[in-house]
C-alpha cells in the first residue's frame, strides 16, 4: 500500500573536499542562488543552494546542500559514508510519518543504515542504503524543527 503522501524529495546533499572550492561551479557556472553558508569568506563547511526559477513553473526551486566530508564525519551515522570513492551524494526525502516511509522503503530492499534519531537541528531522520547503494534519508520535521525543503 503507497505512503500517503508520498515522499517529497527536498534536498540533495553533495558531499564534496572543500565547500569553498565548489561554490563557484555551482553558482556561477551552473547560476544556482546561494541561500546560505555556514562561514561566509571563511572555510566553509556547509552551503545550501537553491536552483534559479523555472520559468514555466516558478514554484520547482530545488535546493542542494554542498557540505564537507570532513566536517559531516562526526555527525554521520552510517558507517563510513562519507569516504572518498565511495558515495558523494545523499538523497533527502520529506515525510509525515517516519516510521511508514522506513517501513515501506525497508520492504523494498532499502538497508538500515541508522535507526530513527532526533538531529541536533530537530528533525528526526533515519538513514537507509538504496538497493542500488544511494545514500537516503527520510525526515520528518519536529516540533521545534524549521520546515524541511
């Protein structure tokens, strides 16, 4: 039986050497809008990105997260995730019920990789390995969370 709703992917999350590094090719070569950095003109470790407006839809922004590897190590709760060759890029999904999602994501082969946490910054996520070995995680806002995407 399908989750209702359904999943709404809301973040990609490129695990990258150094943020600073990335951001001109994201911002200027590709024009995506910085939203905002942790550390502006200093080493940043994490900025969030936001597509342009499609014209023909102007409400599908999409958002993306460079974040450094080094820096995420100490928050990652998959074992060794972050290590370069093996994955850079983290599917983030928004859902109302957590435990429905992993269920359902679980039932179609998707591996455990952390059991349901509440975050520092609120949301309360799980994170799963894809069958086809993509980084996932599902989070349900908190309470006192900011809203997801």
């Amino acid at each position: 039986m399908p989750i209702t709703p359904p999943p709404a992917l809301t973040m990609i999350v490129l695990y990258v050497d150094a943020v600073q590094d990335s951001l001109p090719f994201y911002r200027e070569g590709l024009g995506m809008h910085l939203v905002e950095q942790d550390a502006p003109g200093q080493a940043c470790t994490y900025a969030l990105l936001e597509s342009p407006a499609d014209p023909k839809n102007p409400h599908a922004k999409q958002r993306m997260a460079l974040a450094s590897r080094q820096w995420m190590a100490p928050w990652s709760v998959a074992p060794d995730p972050l290590c370069v060759g093996k994955t850079s890029v983290q599917l983030g999904f928004r859902v109302t019920d957590l435990e429905a999602a992993w269920a359902q994501a679980c039932a179609y082969g998707a591996q455990t990789l952390a059991a349901p946490a509440i975050q520092p910054w609120g949301h309360r996520t799980v994170v799963l390995r894809a069958p086809d070995g993509t980084l996932l995680e599902l989070a349900q806002a908190g309470a006192t969370a900011p809203p997801i995407g």
